[in-house]
C-alpha cells in the first residue's frame, strides 16, 4: 500500500509557501521562529511534511527544525479548528477554577485538551500563561482575551461558534 501523500506532495501552496516565507528572512536560520509562525499563519499548521524544505532553505538539520516545532507549544501539527479556545493551566488560574472550567468546557464541546470537535468548529487548547493572572481564570478565544471567565459566562459564546 503506498503511502498517503504529504501536504506538500498533494497542494504545490505548501511548497511554495515555505520557499516564499524562507526567501523573506534571507534564509537565515536565526528566522526560524518567524518562518515557522508565517507559515502556520498561512497554511494553519506546521506540516510535518514542510520541515525537510525548510531544513535545507535554512541550511539546518531536520531534527534542529523538528525540536523547535516540537519545543514550542503554539505550533500546530495538524489544522485548528474553525475558532480556538485556550484555557489557561497556570498557577493562579487553577487557584481560581480552571480545572472546573476545563472540565466544563472539555463536557460541552466532547473532547479534550488539544482536540477539535467533530464538526471542526472549535479546537480546545491549554496554555501556561495569558498574562492575565488579575482576572483569573482567563481564557482566549480567537485572539481575544477573556477574564473571570466561568462555564456560565462562556455559554452563549459556545452556542455562537457552533453551527
């Protein structure tokens, strides 16, 4: 049985794109940070399949790009879903409720941390800090942060993002 081809194999986008963002840091490998958030800006995800050509654009060994990838929570290995939510797991949103709140949130939309919901519509996620300790528990969802938030508050945000 042959193998499922590769992002970059089925979509020349994916190629491209990686040869595009690499050329406009000069292929510099100290711009690895910023080719990799332009490219999961572009395409959603960082593909597994992307990483030997960003490698050899940035004269780097693929295991150096694979533990950058890897290293850092915010990239993506496969698509989000259509909205994202991350609850923040850190010390002073758990004192004020964030396990409860995970657990409310992981009940309603049937899945857990790090899973999209059947019907793609929201990815929920966990992040160590959103900078919003006074307001605790804080969530963001599409970019937009959210203080004191408690499964009441998010219920009809929820209801919105679900089709």
């Amino acid at each position: 049985m042959a193998a499922k081809p590769t992002l970059v194999e089925t979509q020349p986008q994916g190629k491209e794109a990686v040869e595009r963002i690499c050329s406009r840091y000069g292929n510099k490998p100290d711009a690895l940070l910023e080719i990799l958030h332009d490219l999961q800006d572009e395409l959603g995800f960082v593909p597994e399949s992307t990483l030997p050509a960003i490698a050899r654009a940035l004269n780097l060994s693929r295991a150096e790009v694979h533990g950058v990838v890897t290293f850092y929570h915010d990239f993506r290995h496969k698509p989000a879903g259509r909205h994202v939510i991350k609850v923040c797991q850190a010390e002073s949103c758990q004192s004020m409720g964030a396990e409860a709140l995970t657990a409310a949130l992981q009940k309603s939309l049937k899945v857990t941390l790090g899973e999209t919901t059947s019907n793609d519509a929201i990815t929920l996620e966990a992040v160590y800090c959103l900078g919003n300790c006074a307001l605790s528990p804080a969530v963001m969802i599409d970019h937009k942060l959210v203080g004191r938030a408690d499964a009441k508050k998010l219920k009809k945000t929820l209801a919105d993002l679900m089709p």
